[in-house]
C-alpha cells in the first residue's frame, strides 16, 4: 500500500495520495470535501463540461478518467502512461478548481437523474434487474482494475444475494471509453 502527502504551503493544503486496487488510479484525499455527498465520475469519452475541475484534471496529459466522492479524488490514467507522479503534480495544482458552482452543478445533476431519468428506466422494467440478474457499472478506480470481477463476484455478489435472495446473478456492464 503507498501513501504518501503532499504539502502546498502558500495554501495550507494536506493531500494524502493513496495506491488503489487498480494499478492504474491513485485515491487523493486533500482533506476538504469535494462533493457534498454521493459520487461523481467524468472520462476522456465522455468529456466534464460541468465541473471545471474534471475538465482540468482531463487535460493532464495521461488522465483518462476521474472520480469524485465526497471527500477524495480517484485518478486513473490510460495504459500509455508509465508514472503517475506528474499527474498528482498537475493535480495539486487544480485542486484549488473546486468551488461551490462545481458543487451545485453536480448536485443538480444528481437531482435530475434521480427524479426524471430512473424513473423513466424504472417504468421500462427497473434499475437493470431482469430475471434474477442484476446489472452493474463499477465506478472510481474498480473501473478496468484487473480484481474488478472478483470484487463483483466475491463481494457485491455475494453480499446482494444475501440480502435479496431473488438476485441470482450480479453482472459487470462495460463501458467502452475510446
């Protein structure tokens, strides 16, 4: 497990850096919230045109996909990229991008799916539960980390199936980024 800190004087700013599960991501905790709750996850392919710092952490040559949670920031790069330290570098210097309008918008966002989109998916059969499976998209840096279909098959699946012993199956949906 590597954890190192990294420490902006001019700011005061403590930023734990953490090894993920995925070889590719590294978990940023700068000890401030990040998002007021929930998760928020951007990608070369999908782009970040509401949250300026995705946007900025995008563009960081290598970073292929970013993930907020309330009070971190997982980076993942593309298999291109040998090291990650010039990447947590550039991120030290945007993480001052977060500002309350990200906040809202994100939030807005949030709102949105939950009261117009899901509903609609529920009324065409539910939340991707179908026949006794259940489909997933992992998020963060379980996104393309090689123990990802362990974790889904020994830890998500399991724990669903104990609690909701109608499931019968978990599956991964994958995203294509490129």
């Amino acid at each position: 497990l590597l954890c190192f800190s990294v420490v902006i004087l001019a700011r005061s700013l403590f930023i734990q850096v953490y090894d993920t599960p995925n070889p590719l991501s590294l978990k940023f905790v700068p000890g401030i919230r990040v998002l007021p709750n929930g998760t928020a996850e951007f990608s070369q392919a999908t782009g970040a045109d509401n949250s300026p710092l995705a946007r900025s952490l995008l563009h960081i040559n290598g970073v292929q996909r970013v993930f907020f949670g309330e009070e971190f920031v997982t980076i993942t790069k593309s298999y291109r990229v040998t090291s990650l330290m010039h990447i947590t570098i550039r991120y030290v210097t945007y993480i001052h991008c977060l500002d309350e309008a990200d906040r809202e918008t994100v939030e807005m966002i949030k709102e949105l799916l939950e009261t117009r989109i899901r509903p609609t998916i529920q009324e065409d059969g539910g939340d991707s539960y179908k026949n006794g499976v259940l489909k997933l998209r992992l998020q963060g840096s379980c996104t393309g980390c090689p123990s990802s279909t362990v974790t889904l098959k020994n830890g998500i699946e399991n724990m669903v199936q104990f609690y909701i012993p109608e499931v019968q199956m978990v599956e991964q949906v994958l995203v294509c980024l490129i």
